[in-house]
C-alpha cells in the first residue's frame, strides 16, 4: 500500500493513496465546505466568469483500465466505480475543472490539480477523487440505456452563452428521412446533450427531424416554464445503428 | 490445457454415481457443478439486439443469437429453453454498447444483471465491434494506434466478469464470445455490393476506421489488434475462472485466430456476403449470420462441443 499524502487546501482537506489491487481504495476524502474563489482561481479548466456558486464538488472512485497511443496522442480510459461509465481523456484534459492528466505513460498516469502534487495511477487501480464540476457539466447527464437526465434551468444559460453548437444537412437512410449533423462544438447545447460530428437524426419530439430541429431539440431542453418534468425523444442513427434516446427535463 | 467440454461432463456423471452409490449423495450437492439453467441473461451490443437482422432498420431481438424467438434463428435462449421449458430470459443488450467505453460499458450492463430482482444463472457477453468502430483512425505508421490498448480492453471485461462472479448465485456460468474480425466484415461487404455497401457506409458512419480505410494492409494491422483483444479476452476468461472456481463457471468460444484456428469462434470467422443484412451491410442477418452466432454460442456452452463450431456452425 503506498504512503497516504495529505494536502491542505484553504478549507479543504484532499487525501489521496492508491492500493496495487483494484477495487480497494484506502482513501478517505475529508468533507469539504462550498468552493471557494482561492479553488476557483486554482482550477485546471474554470468556466469563464463564473462565481465559485456555479460549481459543486463530486466524490468519485475512478479505475484506470488502461492507456493508449504515444505523445500527444496518448490518452487513458478511466471508469467511474459506482456507474461503470467511462471516459477517454486525452493528454492534457481537465478531470473535473480541477485536475488535469499531466502524463500518460505505459499503463500509467499523472493526474495533478491545483496545488495538489502529482499522483501516479496505475492500470487496474481506483482512486478516490474530488472533483469540482460546473453546472453546465452535469446540465445533461447520461443515465445509460440512452436514458438522459435534463435540468432546464442549467441548458438555458448554457445555450445562451455557448449556442446550439451544429447544424444538419438533409439525407435519407433505408428509406429514411432525417438529417446529418455536421462538426459539433464541444461545451455547446448540442455537444452537452451528447451528439457527436456524423450522427442522424430522424425525428425530435415524435416531428421527422429537419435542420431545424436542432435549435428547436435545445430549446426543448432548455424548457423552463414546464411546472413538471417532460420527456422528449429523439430517433437517431450513429456508425449504423438506429436507437432512441430519451431526455428527461427537469 | 483444459480437457474438452464433453469429457469433463463425464467425468462429473462418473463421481455423482460413484458417490450416491456410497450413499454421499450430500456430499455431491456440496461440490463446485453446475446449477441447470434456470434464467438466462445477456450484455452486448447492436449484434445482440439483432439490428437489422430482417433487412428492415432498427433493433429485432427476436432475430438476434441470443435472446431471439425466432425459430429460424434458433438462439441461445430457444436451445437452453428446449431443454429446460421453465427458463426465463432478462437481456440488458444495448445497440451502440462498448466493451469498455461510455455509459453501457460490459461492466455497466453487468451491474444491471447484479441489480435483477431474480439474478440469471447464464450469461452471455457479446462485445466489442463498437470498441474498434467508434475510434478515430490512426496514425500513418500503424492504423490501430487508435483504438484501445489490449490492457484497457482487458481491464474494461475484467470488471464486468469480476462484478458477474461476485453477484451470480453458484453454479452459473458465464460465456463470452469472441469479438468479429471488422476487417473481414468490411470485406463481405465488399462482396455483397461495393457501390451501395460504401455509399451506405459513407452515408451513416458505419466503422469508418475499417470502412473509409483504402488499405488493405492497415484494415489488417486494425484486424491484427481484434486478434489481439480476443487472445486478452481468453486470458481474462481464465482468470476469472481461477479467481471464482467452484461458485461460477467462464467459458469463452475463442480457440486461436482465423490463421490457425480457421471458422473455430466469432472471432476467427471470415464472413460472408450471405452473411449480412442490406441495410447497413455490416450486421448478421437473421438466416445466416445470427444463425451462425446462436450456434456458435451454443456449442461452446455447457451441453455443446467446441469442436463443433467449424463443422457444424460456421461454414
């Protein structure tokens, strides 16, 4: 088991070890208070503008499953524990908005984060971090099984600030009609709700999809004057496969 | 070297008759065999879910190898409910579902499993297509720079298998089937119509990696590293089988690649244009491909032989 560092951070206490066995973190991260704007300021990747309100803090158990590549385009897969959803980042990337993968070597990485100093993980371990989130990044959330989770209020600003994010040109595919999205903007209402460059779209809202269904899917998931909850479905198509997702808007 | 299937049943009849004879009938109930069939369950992707298999777009599990009603397909689900009638089935397959990547991951389906209110005693994985098809193309030096690494893959189904052996009730048993050479899919394709079959995959996406790919000799570096995996799949398999003997059984149907252990498993099958359906050009259709699938899944079962995979099923 390796030494258990401890860093004090303003009000935060950060406590990170890692064990050789997945699946047995020795962590215990100390509770923290609200951000605070030192933690902000102290940020790999902060939203531009905005106050330490805007953020949150989220414990996950993170697994390395493995890295690939060499030079800058080496990335790691990493899978949260309590989910099983996992990302690819590559060299470089935030983790949260406040670490960043600083290295990335042969089954092996480096994450670092504000005043935090590096810490190695290895393939096959967990790791027990902190992380600091923006509202907009848990503004659309993927539950699995093409489940989505909305909250409105979140979208709203996001699309104000950073725009629907794609358009779409006309196609037809096995007799049928839809649209095909064009580059996505990364952080755009769009981009947030998971759609990627080359993705179909069929319909939005049980309407055929147009190019204008975009905006009008953005400004669905941006609906804030609903006193309840609704479910908006969209039929798309993505490396060949046809699926349904669904959005619920909170 | 593991002893074939059908010997290693035998050698369990010998020691129950053996033992009851002596009257330690308890004594057998309390040794590691397996529990009959009682629930089947499934993680995979789009092959599982049968998309397209009928030529019309969209997902038709009751075509697809495992889950499948069709009695033309004659799935897994159909031949273990042939022989146990009071079989149920409960798949958590997602069309679009990685071995390791996004929110459907073979662990995050696994967990679904664990959290079944009536747990599965049979599962059976098919993963892996969209682990190579969802990546960018690589570098100009090697083609598979940028998918996985054999360790991330291998990571990615460990999980799973460790969250299926802690969860599973004893004497189930878990199969995980090879992943298909995409390369060898691309060339069906081919073979089945270039013009429309490209156009198709221009259109929609379908595995860029291997289909917007003009060399044949880096579709096969990308088909070497599925090779790969699938060598990583069976040393993940045989550690799980290390790690949870005598409570859940791990078998998988890969025997080598197709250069030495030709039409052997999923994995070292070189499809055909017959193969594959008209809509995408890549996924099984229901009278050939997903035929060949469910049979290929059941001879590598528990009341199948492994010998049977290139003589009987996938030819």
């Amino acid at each position: 088991m390796k030494t258990t560092t401890q860093i004090l951070l303003g009000a935060a206490l950060l406590t990170f070890s890692a064990c050789s066995g997945a699946g047995e973190p020795s962590v215990t991260l100390a509770s923290s208070g609200p951000i605070t704007a030192g933690e902000v300021r102290a940020m790999t990747a902060p939203e531009p503008g905005a106050p330490p309100a805007e953020y949150k803090e989220r414990r996950v158990t993170l697994r390395l499953l493995g890295t690939q590549g060499e030079g800058a385009l080496a990335s790691a897969t990493l899978a949260d524990t309590a989910t099983w959803h996992t990302r690819t980042y590559k060299l470089g990337e935030s983790v949260g908005r406040n670490l960043r993968l600083a290295a990335i070597g042969e089954s092996e990485i480096e994450l670092v984060g504000g005043e935090v100093p590096v810490r190695k993980v290895r393939a096959g371990e967990d790791v027990q971090l902190r992380l600091i989130e923006h509202e907009f990044d848990t503004a659309a959330v993927d539950k699995g099984e093409h489940q989505w989770t909305v909250r409105a209020a979140a979208m709203a600003r996001l699309l104000t600030r950073y725009g629907v994010g794609a358009t779409a040109t006309p196609i037809e595919f096995a007799g049928l009609a839809g649209v095909k999205l064009g580059p996505v903007q990364p952080g755009s209402a769009l981009g947030r709700l998971g759609f990627q460059l080359g993705d179909l779209l069929f319909e939005v809202g049980g309407q055929p999809a147009t190019p204008a269904s975009l905006e009008a899917l953005a400004a669905l998931a941006a609906e804030t004057t609903q006193s309840r909850s609704q479910v908006v479905t969209v039929k798309l198509g993505r490396g060949g496969a046809l699926f349904e997702r669904a959005y619920v808007v909170e | 070297m593991r002893a074939p299937r059908t010997r290693r049943r035998l050698r369990r009849h010998d020691l129950r008759a053996a033992l009851t004879a002596a009257g330690l009938s308890l004594l057998v109930a309390a040794t590691a065999d397996a529990a009959d069939p009682q629930k089947l369950a499934g993680i995979g992707d789009s092959i599982s879910q049968g998309f397209s298999a009928n030529n019309w777009p969209g997902d038709h599990p009751s075509y697809a190898f495992g889950q499948g009603t069709d009695a033309g397909v004659n799935s897994l689900y159909l031949r273990y409910k042939a022989k146990f009638p009071a079989l149920t089935k409960e798949f958590v397959t997602v069309s679009g579902a990685e071995m390791v990547g996004g929110s459907n991951s073979a662990a995050a389906q696994a967990a679904r499993i664990c959290a079944q209110g009536s747990r599965p005693n049979r599962v059976v994985i098919e993963l892996g297509g969209n682990d190579v098809c969802n990546r960018d193309s690589g570098t100009a030096a090697d083609a598979a720079s940028g998918l996985y690494s054999v360790t991330t893959y291998r990571n990615g189904l460990k999980a799973a298998l460790d969250l299926l052996g802690g969860c599973l009730p004893s004497g189930s048993q878990v199969l995980v089937l090879s992943m298909p050479r995409v390369d060898y899919l691309y060339e069906a394709g081919n073979a089945k119509s270039s013009f429309l079959c490209n156009a198709v995959w221009s259109l929609a996406g379908v595995c860029t990696v291997v289909t917007s790919e003009t060399s044949a000799t880096r579709r096969r570096q990308i088909g070497a590293r599925v090779d790969a995996y699938n060598d990583g799949l069976r040393t993940e398999v045989a550690a799980a089988e290390s790690r949870y003997t005598g409570k859940v059984h791990f078998i998988t149907d890969w025997q080598g690649p197709l250069t030495s252990s030709p039409n052997t498993s999923v994995g070292a099958y070189k499809f055909s244009a017959a193969d594959i359906n008209t809509v995408d050009c890549f996924h099984p259709h229901k009278d050939t491909g997903q035929k060949k699938l469910a049979c290929d899944a059941w001879e590598a079962s528990e009341y199948g032989n492994l010998a049977n995979i290139g003589s009987t099923c996938l030819r």
